[in-house]
C-alpha cells in the first residue's frame, strides 16, 4: 500500500490566524485595563470572527491556510489541466463517465466520499485501474462540515483516509471540503495527514444547472493551461431528457480541451505531495 506522507512538523500557522491571535490578545488587555473600552474591544473581536468566516465561506480562499485552486507552474507549462469529479462513485453514472474518459485519452481524479466508496469497492478499484486517482472527500459528505471542530474533522478525514486506503491500497494525498466549506480548525488537521486542500479555479455548477451548454460555458470560458476544473459524478443534475449532466457535458469538454491543445492528468501526476520543496 503506497501512503501519502503525514507530517510531524509543526503546523505553519497562516498569517490571519496569527493576526487573530494578536487582536484577541490586545482586546483582552485593552478591556481589562483602558476604562471605557470595552465595548470598542468587542467590536474588534466580533469583526474578526466575521472575517474568519468569511475566509471560511469562501471556497477559494487562502486565508485559513494553503489552497490548491490551479496545478503548479511546471504543470501549466506542459499545457495540463486537472479535471476533478466529485461526490461518487455512483453506479449509474461513473461507469459511462470512465468510458468517456478513456474514449478521449483523458485523466481525472475523483474526489470520493468514503461511504459511498464503501459500498461501491469494485468501482473505486476500477478507477484507479483506468488511470486515474482516489482522493479524499470527506467521510460522509456532512452539510454541517464547515462548523465542525477539531475532533470532528480528524473524525472525518482519518475514518476516509482509512476507508479509501483499505479499498485502494492508495493512501489520497489531495482533500476537498464538502461544497469547499472550512473554518479555522481544518487545516492543522491536513498538515497532520499530508493533505493537500484542493479547491478549483472553475466550476459548471452541474449539481443544479440541468442545462449542458451552460455548465460547458462556465468550464471553459477563460479556460488555461493549469486550470483544475470541477464537475460531479454524484448528486449531478439531470437534464431535460433524464441525463446526468456530466455525461453531456464531458465529451464537449474534453473535444474542447483537445482542440486548445490541454492535457487532462491526475493530481497525483500534477501535484506533489504536501511538504515538500515543490509543492505549492
């Protein structure tokens, strides 16, 4: 069983966190020793609070700790994007979805909640034996993912990276947050079990948008070489006729993408693991 590397150094706490820590501190001082000006404390504490969760809804964002959101620079260079599918494996869908991929030469990755993995072990097998890679997507894919706290996501993330090692005999190395949700709590606990947080640089909204064209035109408008795109083949949207959207979407993306001259690899491929020099 190959394992991606967990990390005995101490976490690099980000630039916000540190800044956080600080203003609590002087508010708290402040408060104590300043007559009068406790209420202005408060105010500064609860603006701070209001600017983590900001940071923590915003899925992009870099603020509460690192982010992959496009593939490194020697990747672009070679002209690669990563496509990334979410929330499968689903029997009814990710088998045409493989088809599809291995039709156009394509690679994907495909982040996998570990329950439905667990149901579907011959199908998560049958991933990495086409060419592609298992990622982490947490457990149980929770709506309340953004307001757990520390034990809570180690729950989560150790019970996944176990399930999906056990099926694969691949430890993930990459993570994506359940609709790329976090707070503060989540990072310390990737840096503990080398994961990167892997976010996306465009998304086709293909879990509500029933039409194909449109989902293709928000993957591909402004589409560049390191671009990491984000599709679902769990939970996607049917169009009118009663067909997942991805597997409309996908054969255009993927002409698309061979006619800007773009080459689909993993994130295995494209991203080394979290720590070392050449990691993002």
């Amino acid at each position: 069983m190959s394992h991606a590397s967990s990390s005995s150094a101490a976490w690099p706490m980000p630039p916000l966190l540190r800044a956080s820590l600080g203003l609590h501190a002087v508010a708290a001082g402040a408060a104590i020793a300043v007559p009068g000006a406790a209420p202005w404390a408060f105010g500064s504490v609860l603006a701070n609070h209001a600017a983590l969760t900001a940071a923590g809804l915003w899925p992009r964002s870099g603020l509460l700790g690192p982010n992959v959101t496009r593939l490194p620079d020697a990747s672009a260079a070679h002209g690669e994007i990563a496509l990334t599918i979410d929330d499968g494996p689903d029997p009814a869908v990710t088998p045409a979805v493989l088809d599809l991929l291995d039709r156009h030469g394509a690679k994907a990755s495909f982040f996998c909640i570990a329950t439905r993995a667990a149901a579907q072990p011959a199908l998560t097998r049958e991933i990495l034996a086409r060419g592609h890679c298992v990622q982490n997507h947490s457990h149980v894919h929770r709506h309340n993912f953004a307001m757990l706290g520390p034990r809570g996501y180690a729950a989560e993330l150790d019970r996944a990276q176990q399930v999906l090692s056990d099926i694969t005999g691949r430890r993930p190395h990459c993570f994506r947050a359940p609709a790329g949700l976090r707070n503060p709590f989540l990072d310390p606990v990737l840096h503990r079990l080398g994961l990167h947080l892997v976010s996306w640089t465009r998304r086709g909204f293909d879990t509500r948008e029933r039409a194909p064209q449109r989902v293709l035109e928000r993957l591909t408008r402004g589409l560049a070489a390191g671009d990491i795109l984000l599709l679902h083949d769990g939970h996607a949207a049917k169009t009118a006729a009663g067909q997942p959207v991805l597997l409309e979407v996908l054969p255009l993306l993927l002409a698309r993408c061979h006619a800007a001259g773009l080459r689909c690899v993993t994130l295995t491929a494209a991203l080394p693991p979290r720590g070392t020099a050449s990691a993002p």
